[in-house]
C-alpha cells in the first residue's frame, strides 16, 4: 500500500526512528500507526524514542565542496558541550562529505551510505544511543554551478568547515574560477554578517513587500500629502527597503562605497570574463528552532521540596 509523508513523520516523532524504518514499519503493518509503534518497539527500534523528544538547537554547522558544487548541513545536539566533542564533530564533518555525493537533499543526505556502510541516519541514531543525548540532521543544500565555483564561509568555526554559521555562495563564469571562488568568499563573509533575504528583487517574498508596502503608505498618508506624492514617498521607502535586504543591492561589507552588484562587476577584471551570482545560502545554528525554557528557581523549589 501507499504509505504517505505525513505518516513516516507522525510515526517518527512518536518514536524518535528513523525515516526508513518508519516506513518499512507502516509497510509492514498497512499504515496503522500504533501497530507500526508495536513493530518497532519489537524491532528494538524506538531505543532512542525519549531523547528524540529533547529539543536539540545546538550543534554544527557543516560545510564541504569541490570544483563546482558545494554544501551545507546541520546536524543538532542538545547542548554545546556534544557539540565540542571530537566524535561529534567527526560525525558532523563526515556528513557533510557525504551529502556532496547527493543532490543536497535532507531525505537523500539521510539515506547516503555514511562511512562504514549505514545510512546516516542509522548513525545518527546509534551516535544519540551512544552520547545520550538527542541529534538530529536538520537540514541540508547544495549548490553547484556548470562553470564557475561555489565559494564557501564559516562563521565562528570550531574546526575545518565546522561552525556556528554557513555560508555558499555560486558564481557563474567562464573566467578564472580561482578569482571567482576568492570574490565569492568575500560574498559569502558579507551574507554571513548581513543576512540577506533574497538575492535579486524578484526574489524577495511578495507578502514581505505588501507587508511593507503597507506599513509605507500608512506612514506617508499620516503626512496629509496629495496621493501623488505619497506614491513618489513609498516608491523611495521600497528602494531603500530593497536595498536593505537584497543581496545584489546591499552596500558590500569589504566596501561600502559599492553594492555587491557593482563590486562583482569589479571583480570581473580579475575573474577575466563576465561573471553571475546565482544562488546563496546562509544557515545560522538553531535559527528557527523553539528552544526549551525552564524557570530555574521554581525547579529548584521543587527539588527542595522533595
């Protein structure tokens, strides 16, 4: 029978499994979720089901590339201290190696053969039975350009293509892909202190621009200016707006007195040909995440208490 996505993940966050077993267990039990639950308790699957409830924000960040591709992972673990630790480290350095065999995907990153012949993801649930504490591949892309180079960044890095934030950046060219991939480094440190939305205006999300479109007009009319020239007024405030959080339109970092645009048309004398910036990424540890709090005095009443 069809098994869909929706019940591999609902059978995963009830056992802390993983993705491929989930859904062997609903093939296995024609999609009933609590004998699914029953098969893998057998199986001795589910061992990590309660530290798979943990929230896990910390980690790596994990870079790896080659001539023309590049990518980048987070793996997660519960705190900073796991993070610190060589074997971690390892694992999270030797994922991202393995995910620049793959399309970058998180299912196919999960399904490539890790070194020694299981999946990732069987290793990443042997590593959380063995550490005790929860891990988890979060996410993962790739980048990669036909000619060109994909330059690479890490912020805060512990080790080699280990840190705290990410970055890719792809240039295409067909000049010296050595100077564009030392330009698209530089690129990539500006991504990685300024964190642009998107790389061109068109790229940018249309509710964010209605959004701000609206907070524009709202202003401008409180001025009591004809509607002519409240226009001219929210047109001036999207440039800006756009220039704030577009990529190409940003004043570079390494330059301020330039946007990024025209500092690539610059760094065309070096690349020795016309050169594109066709995709970023930037991944910042645990953005996104809730992470657990807790109120520190009242657990310590409670342990009084006891």
């Amino acid at each position: 029978m069809s098994i869909s996505a929706a019940q591999v993940k609902q059978l995963r966050e009830m056992t802390g499994a993983g993705m491929m077993d989930c859904k062997t267990a609903l093939s296995e039990t024609g999609g009933d979720i609590e004998a699914a639950v029953d098969w893998l308790r057998k199986k001795g699957i589910s061992k990590a089901d309660k530290k798979s409830g943990r929230t896990a924000a910390e980690g790596l960040i994990g870079i790896a590339s080659d001539a023309t591709s590049a990518v980048a992972v987070e793996v997660n673990s519960e705190t900073d201290f796991v993070a610190r630790n060589d074997a971690f480290q390892d694992l999270v350095r030797n994922v991202a190696t393995v995910a620049l065999g793959t399309d970058g995907s998180v299912e196919a990153v999960a399904a490539a053969a890790y070194p020694g012949g299981k999946s990732v993801e069987d290793t990443i649930r042997e590593a959380i039975a063995t550490i005790g504490e929860n891990m988890t591949l979060r996410r993962s892309a790739k980048l990669a350009v036909g000619k060109g180079a994909v330059a690479t960044y890490v912020h805060n890095a512990v080790a080699d293509g280990l840190g705290k934030i990410g970055v890719l950046v792809a240039i295409e060219t067909e000049g010296s892909a050595e100077a564009a991939r030392n330009f698209g480094r530089q690129v990539a440190m500006h991504v990685a202190a300024t964190n642009p939305a998107a790389l061109t205006e068109g790229e940018v999300d249309p509710a964010a621009v209605a959004r701000e479109k609206e907070i524009f007009s709202d202003q401008a009319r409180q001025s009591g200016k004809p509607e002519n020239i409240i226009e001219k007024m929210v047109e001036g405030r999207l440039r800006k707006y756009f220039e704030e959080v577009v990529l190409l339109k940003q004043a570079f970092v390494i330059n301020p007195d330039l946007t990024v645009e025209q500092a690539l048309k610059e760094a065309e004398k070096e690349i020795g040909a016309p050169a594109k910036i066709t995709a970023f990424l930037r991944f910042a540890l645990g953005e996104g995440v809730e992470r657990e709090t807790s109120d520190f005095a009242a657990e310590v009443a409670a342990a009084v208490k006891k």
